[in-house]
C-alpha cells in the first residue's frame, strides 16, 4: 500500500464518501426508474385487455349487423 500522508488519507476517504454518496443517489434513481417502467407495463396490460373487450364486443356487434341484414 502507497505510503500516504494523514491529509491525502482524509482526502481520498472524503472522495470515496462523495462516491459512494453518488452511487447510492444513483441506485435509488435506478430503482425509481424501474418502478415507473412496472407501473407502466402494468398500465399497458389494462389497456390491452380494454382494447380486446372493446375488439371482443365490436365482433359481437358485427356479427348481429350481418344477421339482421340478411333477414
């Protein structure tokens, strides 16, 4: 190990706690990001399934139209 002085010790040990402050800041950030990606995707899957029911109920509809049409 280098041989530092007592101020260069403080020094690095000060730059490693801004480091370590940033990466955890970051960390967080990452983890708030992942969160809004879930809801998101959660939020996508209900308006997939509403886009299907309305899908599901048009051909119902269309289905009727036709019948009544060809009577």
């Amino acid at each position: 190990m280098p041989n530092y002085s007592h101020r260069e010790t403080e020094a690095r040990i000060k730059e490693l706690r801004v480091a370590i402050d940033e990466l955890e800041h970051q960390l967080m950030e990452t983890k708030k990001l992942e969160r809004a990606q879930h809801d998101t995707l959660d939020h996508l899957d209900e308006y997939m399934n509403a886009v299907d029911t309305k899908l599901s109920s048009l051909k119902l509809f269309w289905q009727e139209l036709k019948r009544d049409w060809s009577l």
